[in-house]
C-alpha cells in the first residue's frame, strides 16, 4: 500500500484551543468544558507515526497560513501599489510569520512531509463571507458585507483584485522563507532529514518518503453558487441563469470573488514566478472541488467540467509561451462515499462507473486531464473525507460508517492509483478542527440572501436584483446545536482515536498490493464492497505478528498475504461472498478455515468505554465514539457462513485471514489486524 495516500490536513500543532470541541456523549460544550484538552505536539507526532502518515497539508488552523493573517489588509487604500517590486513585497513590515512558522516548524520536526497550501485565505463561516457577484467589469461587489469575529484575522476588502495585481508576489515571498535550508536546518535535523536541504524540494526527502513535496496554489477557487428559488431546472445553462439568479460563476464563494479567467490567469502568474526563482520547488493546484456541492457532474450545462477545462487550457498555453512546467500536478477534493440515501434506504456503489465514487471521480479527472493534453501529470487528492453533517444526522466522520467509507475511498485509490497516475491523499484532518461544535469561524457552513427581480428584470442580470436581508440577520446556526458532536478529525483534540484512526493504522502496515484473484474476478463482487490482497509477509517489519514470531523467521516465511475486503454500505451486511481461498487465488496456499483469526474495531461510546454501539446505528454523529481493537476466530466471528462464504457487517472492512503453511506442509497460523469498521485481513503465510 503505498503511504502516499495516507496523508493528512492539519497537525500536529492542535488546533486553537479556545474553541468549542465537543462534548462526551452528545452536542457540543462551550470552551470552558471538559473536552479542551489538547494532546502535545510529540504525542501527536507519535500517533500520526503510528497511523502511516508521511505528509501534511496545513490547512484551515484558524490564522497560520491563512494569507489574511498573514498579509493584513484592512481597506482598499492599504492595498500594496501594483507596480511595487518583489522586494518591496517580500520586505513589507506587515507581515505576520510567527503563526505559520510555528505550524512548519512542528512539521519538519516530527519528520514529515511538507505540502503547502500557499496565498490563499482559509475557510470562514457564512456568516463572515459575505456575498458578492463579479461586475461586467469583473470586479467584485458586495452586496452582503463581510463580517469580522473578534479574535479572528480580519476579512481584505475584497480577494481577487489583490490576488490579480500582488499575487505572484505573495506566493513567492512564501516560498522564499519556507524554502530556505538554512532557516528550517534545525528542525529538519530534529526530524531526522540528513542531510537538511531546502524543504520544500523533493530531492531534500528523497529516501525519506514518497509523500507529494511542494506548493499547492489556490484552493476552491471554482465554487458555483446558485441562489436557487423553487423547483426550476438548473442542469442547462439556461435553467440555471433563470433560477439561480445568473450564469454560472458571477457570484463569489469561499476563496473567491473574482471570474473564473482572472483565477486562471493568477495561477499562472504565481507559478512562473515561484519556477523561475525555485526550479527546485514544484507546484500543483488547483485544488478544485468536486461532487454536487460544485455543479458535477452537469450543472448548468457541465459548466463545473469547462471551468476545469478553461483552467488546463490556461496553463497548457502558459507552459508553451514559458517554456516552464507550470503545473507537476493536478489538485482536486472530494468529500463523497459511495453510498446515496440515508439510512435503511442507503444503496451502495463504489465502482468506477458510478460518478459519486471516489474512484467515479479519480477516473472521470484523469480522462478530463488526458484529453487537454496533461497525460503524465499525475493528480493529488489533497482534501477529501466521508460526506458530513454538521447538525447530527447522518454525519460519518468520527463513527464506523465514515471509517468503512474512507477505507473504501482508499482502498478504491490504492487499486486505481498507477492507471490513473494519483501521487497522493490528504484526509480532513489529522485530528480535530475548525468544524468543531461552536466554532463561529467554521459555522454555519453556507448561507446566501433572499433575492427578487427588479421590476424591469427579466433575465436574473445580479446587477439588477434586490436583495433582501443580511447574512449575520439570516444565517441559521447550523452546528451549534445539541447534536454536533464530532469534528472530522481521525483522531480527537486530545489524541484518542476514532475508528477511522485505526484504519490508517492497519492501511500502513501493507506494502505491496495486489487485486483480488480468479475465480471470482473482482468485478463480480457486490458494488458495495471492494479489497485487495497484500503479498507482504516476506518483509517481516510489515506484519507485527511475523516479526514477533521467530519460528517463521527461521523456517523462511515467504509469500504471505493479507486479503482486506471492505463493506462500505454503512447499514446492510453484505451479500454471500466467495470463500476466502478463491479471493486469494492461486498465489495463495491451501487455506485452513479452522485456525483463521479475524482482528476489528468496535467503536465505542466515548464516556462509557464499556460500552459497544453496533456500527450501522443512524444519525451515530450525535455520538462520540473511539475505535478499539478486538479479534476472534473466525468460526466464532460471524464472519464465515457454513458454506465457507464470508459475510462482511454494515461498515465492514473485512480481512479474512488465513493461514501460511511451510514448504514441508506444517501450517501456521498468522495473526492479522483488522479494525473496528472491520477489517478482516486474511494472513497467508508459507514458512
């Protein structure tokens, strides 16, 4: 399995600790409660370690690296002249480093990876976004101002203008310090990077880890708003200027203000100057998003796919005039499952044909990139996570439903990932924060104003609309409720670990992956559940169980596997499925169903360790729960049907394991791992 994909947002600095994080058992407690307990920076180190991770994207902390905090801008007037030299930005007396510095340096010290979100501002809450739409001149104007919290960095007056005209000068100014050998030497030394060269080239992790290093440039940039008003049709672009009050991408979102050709443009000005600088440094983007949320796959006439288009296009011409690879990879997220519905009424498809996969998605980016000519670019997933809710319901992340989801997710990517040429993943997050219960700064998540046409307004032009109302007046308060109990971190703000945590755990422990073997072919099994087989066992660090075991050690254990199958339908068992020793294929050695182990995660309900809450339990977002390991034979399991057919739970991630024997025939049990969501991994050792 590679580690590439185990990547993780955030950490291992906390997130800020005055800020709500939840409570116990349900809802969320103010910042006084009990649950703002935050682990140490070397406790976190230890468990992203244990977890596999190679790499972080910091994002979202609530002011480092949120280039509002970074570079304060409080009116118009204080906008930095457009002809103003490099220097003269870089040497700027406002800049504000020590935040950010912080975050790299715990970076660099626990060893990992760095992968930069740069000169882009972080999420904020609906309330302090304010609403805007693009002019006929594509300047942006608020018609909802943007609202400031205390405590918080300041909104700029507007993005687009400042990232158009000072940009690429921002962006370089970031890369120059972050970049900088001899600045980060004694955290690169404290991590274990011999010999400490500049961080943010990958030749400086060579033999460290094969997690993606660099810059990534922009972040979201191709948000579509509709302010959508009755039941009107919106996948033609004329439906969806009728009744989402204008064409697509006039109004503004989270990260932008301005038209889709000025973030396209900016992107290019920021690369060529960060690869005419830094040859060294390379850099993706545009960490565009993906899913419904974003118009996929065929809003407003697929216009969500031809801003993706436009975008690649932009950068292809660019490249041509620069003669300089502008783009080392291609950046998108995905907050998805494959699973529609919700509860009991839930169906399940994780295969690449359907588009809501994460596999649907990876296969329908990569055609996308082929065809504009960026065939060897490889991609980045640098954000994504189980879908989630922020008000109870069915919120996956934290319980075994979003474990069993991201365990599909990754395990869909892993297969998939040479054919479709994925250089990494990055979950949200690592561990706890910022959408946590009580955040002001995160919640709520969206909110746009009520609009009307003018009298003469046929043609929903935004220019001529009223609008009604303000955000901070309208906005609900969407997870700050009783019911929001979990961020969507793998771990907690104090360390204790969610289901998902230890799926990472048991994800790290494979190296080499193979697809299911015949009879069945893979494709055979049900849409709901997807796996592999991992021949790892000669590599006795691997597996714990091999390198505890110095019998298999001297007989010569070679060739063992571990079959991992994953149920990502979180509500239903799965069908019958074929016997362990037809997945494993003819690589395999004769399995003995009798001595096969199984190891999994239940989750648990956080105040009460004792207590076990089954994994398919609706809206089990409103509780908390962590993951804790348990293991049974398989006979006694449930995991096994008379016939010799497995059966996976609801939220299983299933590693039937099995049995290694030697080449005189003496079979050996191995011990496998199998997490709460369940893994059952089979272990197929020969001695």
């Amino acid at each position: 399995m590679d580690a590439s994909l185990l990547g993780v947002n955030n950490g291992p600095l906390p997130y800020r600790p005055d800020l709500g994080q939840g409570n116990l058992v349900v809802g969320g407690t103010s910042p006084t409660g009990m649950m703002t307990q935050f682990a140490d920076p070397e406790d976190l180190d230890r468990l992203y370690r244990s977890m596999g991770v190679p790499g972080i994207r910091p994002n979202d902390l609530g002011g480092p690296w949120d280039l509002r905090c970074m570079f304060p801008i409080s009116s118009s007037a204080d906008v930095p002249d457009p002809s103003s030299t490099y220097e003269e930005i870089r040497d700027d007396p406002r800049w504000n480093w020590n935040a950010s510095d912080a975050v790299f340096a715990s970076i660099l010290e626990g060893g990992f990876a760095p992968y930069l979100k740069i000169a882009s501002r972080e999420w904020i809450s609906g309330v302090q976004q304010g609403f805007s739409y693009v002019s006929e001149g594509g300047a942006p104007v608020y018609v909802v101002e943007q609202q400031n919290l205390p405590d918080f960095c300041s909104n700029w007056p507007s993005i687009s203008p400042v990232i158009e005209t000072i940009g690429d000068k921002l962006a370089l100014a970031i890369v120059e310090r972050y970049n900088n050998a001899s600045m980060w030497r004694e955290s690169l030394t404290k991590g274990g990077i011999s010999p400490p060269g500049a961080p943010l080239e990958s030749a400086t992790w060579r033999g460290v880890t094969n997690a993606t290093v660099g810059v990534e440039l922009q972040n979201e940039y191709n948000g579509l708003t509709c302010l959508k008003t009755g039941s009107g049709d919106t996948t033609t672009l004329e439906g969806w200027r009728q009744n989402c009050g204008g064409d697509p991408y006039v109004y503004g979102w989270k990260y932008w203000d301005g038209t889709p050709r000025a973030a396209h443009k900016s992107f290019v000005a920021q690369a060529s100057a960060i690869k005419r600088r830094f040859p060294g440094v390379m850099v993706g983007g545009p960490a565009a998003g993906t899913g419904p949320g974003f118009g996929f796959p065929d809003a407003a006439g697929g216009a969500a796919l031809n801003w993706i288009r436009d975008f690649l296009g932009t950068v292809r011409e660019a490249s041509l005039e620069t003669d300089l690879k502008l783009m080392d990879w291609f950046s998108w997220h995905a907050y998805t499952s494959c699973v529609t519905g919700v509860c009991n009424n839930a169906t399940t498809d994780c295969s690449a044909g359907n588009p809501r996969s994460m596999t649907g998605i990876a296969t329908e980016m990569r055609a996308l990139l082929d065809s504009e000519g960026f065939r060897e670019t490889p991609m980045v997933i640098s954000e994504h996570n189980a879908p989630f809710a922020v008000n109870g319901g069915n919120s996956y992340p934290g319980n075994m439903m979003g474990a069993a989801m991201t365990a599909a997710n990754i395990v869909g990517l892993a297969l998939a990932k040479d054919d479709l040429r994925i250089a990494g993943a990055y979950i949200v997050n690592g561990v706890d924060g910022p959408f946590i219960p009580y955040n002001q700064n995160s919640f709520p998540l969206f909110c746009t104003p009520e609009w009307r046409r003018g009298p003469s307004n046929t043609t929903a032009n935004p220019s001529e609309l009223i609008f009604s109302g303000r955000l901070v007046d309208n906005c609900t308060r969407e997870g700050m409720n009783i019911n929001a109990a979990n961020g969507m971190g793998l771990l907690y703000s104090n360390g204790d670990k969610k289901p998902a945590a230890l799926v990472y755990e048991i994800l790290s422990q494979f190296k080499r992956i193979r697809p299911l073997s015949t009879p069945p072919a893979a494709s055979d099994l049900p849409t709901s559940v997807v796996g592999f087989v991992a021949d790892d066992a000669d590599d006795a660090e691997v597996d714990p169980d091999i390198a505890r075991d110095k019998d298999a050690q001297d007989s010569g254990a070679k060739g063992c596997g571990r079959v991992m199958l994953v149920n990502a339908d979180p509500f239903n068992s799965s069908p019958a499925l074929p016997p362990l020793s037809a997945l494993v294929g003819s690589r395999g050695r004769p399995v003995d169903e009798s001595i096969v182990r199984v190891k999994f995660i239940e989750q648990h309900v956080r105040s009460m360790p004792s207590a076990v809450l089954p994994n398919n339990i609706c809206a089990a977002g409103t509780v908390q729960v962590f993951g804790r390991m348990a293991e049974a034979g398989v006979a006694e399991s449930g995991y096994m049907l008379a016939s010799g057919e497995l059966i996976l739970p609801p939220a299983g991630v299933a590693v039937f394991s099995g049995v290694c024997t030697s080449d005189a025939g003496t079979p050996r049990v191995t011990t496998m791992i199998f997490a709460g969501m369940f893994l059952l991994m089979t272990l197929i050792r020969s001695p």
